[in-house]
C-alpha cells in the first residue's frame, strides 16, 4: 500500500514574482548578515557567480536554478506526521512543540551522546547551502538550507568497526501529531543510509532554511538532506540517529516494498512502478524539466555506487 502520488496540482498560484521576492530577500539578508563566508558549498549558478567573488570552492550548480520561493517551501509540503494533503503541514505543524528537544546519538559508536538542540547548535557550526530536492512524487524545489555535514557529528561519535548503516527517527507523539493515529505509513517515520552516504559531506542535518530557524512544517528542529536521493530519504523532526551493522527497514521500504527501495537514489531511467521518474516539474514553473541522475550531483556521488547495479539497488 502506498499513498504518494504523482503530483499534478496546478502551479498557478505559483508566480514568478514569489520567487524573484524569495531569491532577492535571501541574498540581501546573506550579505547584511555576513553568511557568505570561504568554505560555503551553494548550490547554484546564480548562487555560484555571486560567491565565486568570496570563495575559491567550485559549488556544484546547474545554470538555470533559482530559489523556490519561501511561500512554497513552508505551504507545499510531505509531512505525513500532520496529514497527507501538501497544504496540511503549514496548518498544523505549529501544534509540534520544539523545544525542549533531544537528539540521541547511538548503537555501535565509542561515544553515544544525547544532544539538545542548544548543544547541537552550540558543538557544530551552521552553514548556509542551497539544494536541489527531488521529491519521488516528480516535483522539485531549490532550497537554501542552513545547516552542517552530518560527518561531523557522525565522526565525534566514533563509529566503531562493524558499524555499516545508520538509522534515523522522527519522533513518536501521537498527541502532537495526529497523523500518527493513521496508519498511513508505520510510525514512527524511519530512514537508513549507508555508513558512507552519512558521511559524505553533501548529506546534512538542516536546522534552518532562508537564514532562519527551520519552520515546523520542513521538520523542526533537526532534520535531514540528502540532496541526490528522492525526497522521502531527507526525514523530519529527528530525536534518534543509531549506528547498526544490517540494512535497516525504512517507513516507505514497509509500506510498499516494490515502490520504495532502499537507496531511493534519483535516477531518471528508473521508473517508479507506478509512473516516469524522467522529468520533474520545478515548483513555480510550468514546463517540465529532464530529471538528472543522482538529481545532478553525479560528479559528487556516484563514486559510492561504482559497481553497483542501480537498477536492482533502487
Ligand atoms: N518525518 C517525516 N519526514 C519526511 C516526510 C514525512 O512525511 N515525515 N516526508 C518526506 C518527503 S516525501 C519529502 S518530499 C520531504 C519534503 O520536505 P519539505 O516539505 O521540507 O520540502 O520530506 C520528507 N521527510
Ligand atoms: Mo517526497
């Protein structure tokens, strides 16, 4: 059983002028702010010429990204913890309180560490970095996270030897999220990476968007980026991260098996059984785009797939 589906909503109410507003008013906040800084990964063209003034890092960019609007990042939404309508989580995800917040770090690690989330913020400096997300549903944004490379924490953790994948939790509240009384997907919301894949530094755990903190809706406090995965990999709302030896079994894997594999790596020649995954459609456009293999960051990734039949491993 699986309840993604293809997205076909009228962009419409989508213009141009939301974007231009959303690009304008995170590139003056960046520079009043002092974010551009040597070291900074952006992801796009526009992006790339503005900061190859400042930086001597080659972000990687396709010439044609703008930013998705703030609007749209907050009020079309997969938060499946407060309903399954796109609009539902800029209704309802004010109810999730957080703050206190705790993150444990644990399993086959020499140091298992409960985080708060002023401790998190305190131990890992925040960087600003714009992605390309994919979502399985054949719709994209470019979103400018805030946020640092998992690799960091995963590394004070030490993982130890027989350490191969690690496991991600959203929280359990059924209180605060009503869409866990539904059995829509088997709660709590899990994901897995490969050792590897968590410590490449493109994969980060985000705590903001746009410059500010996270908005509950995009999954406040903490949650995950994996910008060459489908979008159901990049799991909200985190209060577990557990270093396992086994592959584990994530909330879409159990749901629907066939659909939803384990790598989820975006690949246009792979179809989801149900529908294309060769083109896309940018949130706030309304010509379709080709969708790129490993959603674009092929030069990045694809060197932990050498060998790997991507068709099995989907
Ligand atoms: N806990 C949790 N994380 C989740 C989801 C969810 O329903 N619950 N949806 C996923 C899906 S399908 C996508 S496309 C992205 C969307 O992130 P965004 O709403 O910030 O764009 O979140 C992912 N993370
Ligand atoms: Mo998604």
């Amino acid at each position: 059983m699986s309840i993604h589906k293809r997205d076909d909503i009228l962009s419409s109410e989508i213009t141009d002028e939301n974007i231009y507003l959303g690009r304008r008013e995170f590139f003056c906040k960046a520079a009043k702010l002092g974010f551009i800084v040597p070291g900074l990964k952006f992801g796009t063209a526009e992006a790339a010429g503005f900061l190859n003034l400042f930086s001597p890092i080659k972000p990687s960019a396709l010439p044609d990204d703008k930013l998705t609007s703030f609007q749209n990042i907050t009020h079309y939404n997969n938060f499946y913890e407060f309903g399954t309508s796109k609009s539902d989580p800029a209704k309802y995800a004010g109810m999730l309180k957080t703050s206190p917040w705790e993150v444990k770090v644990e399993g086959l690690v020499r140091y298992p560490r409960t985080y708060s989330i002023d401790d998190l913020f305190k131990t890992y400096p925040q960087e600003d970095r714009i992605y390309r997300l994919r979502c399985v549903e054949a719709w994209s944004m470019v979103i400018p996270w805030r946020g640092f490379s998992l690799a960091h924490l995963l590394k004070k953790a030490d993982p130890l030897g027989n350490a191969r994948f690690v496991e991600f939790w959203t929280l359990h509240d059924p209180q605060q999220m009503p869409g866990q009384n539904i059995p829509v997907l088997e709660w709590p919301y899990r994901e897995g990476l490969r050792l590897d894949e968590a410590m490449h530094p493109l994969t980060i755990l985000a705590t903001g968007l746009y410059g500010k903190s996270l908005p509950n809706q995009d999954g406040a406090p903490v949650r995950l980026v994996i910008p060459w995965k489908y979008g159901f990999k990049s799991i909200k709302s985190i209060v577990k991260i557990r270093l396992i030896d086994h592959m584990p079994r994530t909330s879409w894997e159990l749901a629907a098996p066939n659909e939803y594999g384990f790598y989820s790596n975006v690949n246009p020649s792979v179809n989801h059984p149900r529908w294309s995954q060769a083109t896309e459609r940018r949130i706030g456009e309304w010509d379709l785009r080709k969708t790129l293999l490993f959603n674009g960051y092929a030069n990045e990734v694809a060197s932990l797939y050498t060998g790997m039949n991507l068709r099995k491993n989907f």
